[in-house]
C-alpha cells in the first residue's frame, strides 16, 4: 500500500477514538438530567463538576482527533 | 482556496532580522499575527476590567456588572474549591481564566485563534502545573510527596498506585495543554469546512447549472450549520476557559489542603 493512503487510513481510524468520547460525554450529561430531574434544588450547585467531567471525557476524544491530524501533518 | 488549516498560520508581520541562539540555531525576531492577537487579548482584558471599575457605584452600571459577574464567578469557584484559603490563590485563577476567555473569543473575531497554537496551551498549561508544583513544595516541603502516596490504599498497593499518581500528576500539564488546543483547533477547522463548503457547493451549482442546482438546499443547509456551530463556538470558547480555570483550582486544591482528607 501507499504510505500515503495509509496515512489517511490510519487518521481516519484515529478518529474511531471519539466514539468513546461521544459516549462519555453523553452519559454524563444524561445522568445529570437524571439527577437533577429527581433532586431539582440540589442541580445547581453541580453545574461545575458536571463541566469539569464533561471536560475529562472529551479530552480523551480530543486526543483521538490530535492523534489523527498528526498522522496526517506529523 | 485556502485549507482549513491555514488559519492556524503563524505568520510575521513585522521582521526584525534573525538571531543565533545557542541551542535553538537560527531565529527569525518578528511580531507575528499570534503575538498581535495575544497583545489585543491582554489590552482587551485591562481595558474591560478597568472600564467595569473605572466610576464604581453601589448599584452597578452594565459594565460594572459584567466585571462582578464574571470576578464573582471564579471568586465562588475559587473559594468553592480550594476552601478558606481560595482567596489567595484567587487572582492566579481570574488571571489564567481572563487570558484564555478573552484568546478564545478573539479567535472568533479574529483570522487568528492563539489558543490554537499547541505553544501558547502548553506554555499556560506549563505555568498552571509550575505553580501547583512550587505552591506545593513550598506549603508541604518534602511532605508534597505525600501526594504520591495513598494513605488509603492497602499497603502492599501503596507503591503501584503511587506511581499511577505521578505519572498522572506529569500529565496534567499535557492533557490541560491538548484540552484547550484540541477544542480550539477542532472547532475551527470544522467551521471552516462547513463555510466552505456553502462556496464550493453554491458555485458548483451556478456554474454547471441544470441537474447541480439541487446542490443549492445542500449549501443552505451547510450554511445554517455554520451559523449553528458558530453558536457552539463562543460556548466552547467560555466553557473551555472555565474548565482550565476550574482544573487549575483542583490541582490547586491537591496541593493546598494536602492530607486533609477529601
């Protein structure tokens, strides 16, 4: 195979990683409804873990993108 | 056309000749397009701040209350966070999230997003650990490696866990770096490529005409997509520096309330 062609193979894949991510983020915010449904007065106050959770997650699908564009420009 | 990526381009607009530095070779001195878009944040951050307290009054104006607001923000999550002793750590926390907040929101304005270059995330990814670092050793001396050791934990997995705990305290700096970066540089490429491709598809469809004309809907439909995402963009660009803002505080916290249990 061309190396070339498997680069754009190889960031393509890289990016399958934000799969996990998408599923990450989802749930948090998902059971954070949930919760918060259930316990209206209490949501407010974990507006700002549910933002940092939500960060940790997606830092790891940010990765997965980082990952690829290097493939292609590294 | 140019890429999506060409706007991540440091390019220098005003050259002052080359240097030869030491280890680093031949450099280029030049105030460059990240370097002007830096400066405008900071003047734009100074000229908020003292516009908002410039003629405060008990019963704030609009700008006054845009300061508060924003200074009563991160106060509370200071204070939230690292607990009685969050004020002193709190102009290192404001200072960190104004920077990042007013970078973001200039690359919206801008051509240019500093907070798309990796060098400009590392280095306040650098300066956040470097504090977290010396703040500890100077509250804890050698007690800071307490941090690394797991009262909780079994004995015999003292040491494993441990050594989890570094490797993931020496990447804090990475992935706080790679967090802001990657969030930047994603949304604006993909911007860009939904901007593009309403011109592409648009003039395809103008210029071949006939059965191409039902390229038309597809465009419009990327165009609302991008006013969409630029919609997401300024979200992103403010949740992004109160998740920088609110990692430095953690991280603040481990070393500041070390040992007292949490």
């Amino acid at each position: 195979m061309d190396a070339e062609a498997a680069k754009y193979i190889g960031a393509g894949l890289a990016t399958l990683g934000m799969i996990g991510s998408a599923l990450a983020v989802g749930n948090i915010f998902g059971n954070f409804l949930a919760g918060a449904l259930r316990n209206p007065a209490a949501a407010a106050s974990q507006v700002g873990n549910l933002f940092v959770g939500a960060a940790l997650a997606e830092a790891l699908g940010i990765l997965a993108f980082v990952l690829g564009v290097l493939m292609i420009f590294g | 056309m140019a890429g999506p990526i060409e706007q991540f381009e440091v390019k220098p607009l005003v050259e002052f000749g080359t240097v030869n530095v030491p280890v680093l070779g031949e450099q280029v001195i030049a105030i460059t397009n990240s370097h002007v878009a830096m400066t405008i944040a900071f003047v734009g951050v100074v000229g908020f701040l003292s516009l908002a307290t410039s003629g405060a009054k008990v019963v704030p104006g609009r700008m006054q209350a845009a300061g508060e607001s924003l200074f009563g923000m991160v106060d509370n999550l200071a204070n939230s966070i690292i607990g009685h002793e969050g004020r002193k750590y709190f102009p290192f926390a404001f200072t960190m999230f104004l920077m990042v907040l007013s970078m973001n929101l200039l690359g919206m304005f801008l051509t240019f997003t500093a907070t798309s270059q990796l060098a400009v995330t590392v280095t306040l990814g650098l300066i956040a650990f470097l504090t977290v670092v010396v703040v500890g050793l100077v509250k804890n001396g050698v007690g800071f490696l307490k941090l690394f050791w797991p009262a909780g934990a079994p004995l015999l997995l003292r040491p494993f866990v441990g050594l989890i705990e570094l490797v993931s305290f020496l990447l804090r700096p990475i992935t706080l770096a790679l967090r802001l970066f990657g969030n930047m540089l994603g949304g604006h490429v993909a911007l860009k490529i939904f901007a593009q491709f309403v011109v592409q598809l648009g003039a395809a469809a103008i210029v071949t005409g006939g059965l191409a004309y039902a390229l038309i809907p597809v465009a419009a439909l990327s165009l609302g997509m991008t006013v969409a995402m630029t919609a997401l963009e300024f979200l992103v660009a403010f949740l992004q520096a109160f998740v920088f803002t609110v990692l430095t505080c953690i991280y603040l916290n481990d070393v500041v309330n070390l040992g007292d249990g949490h």
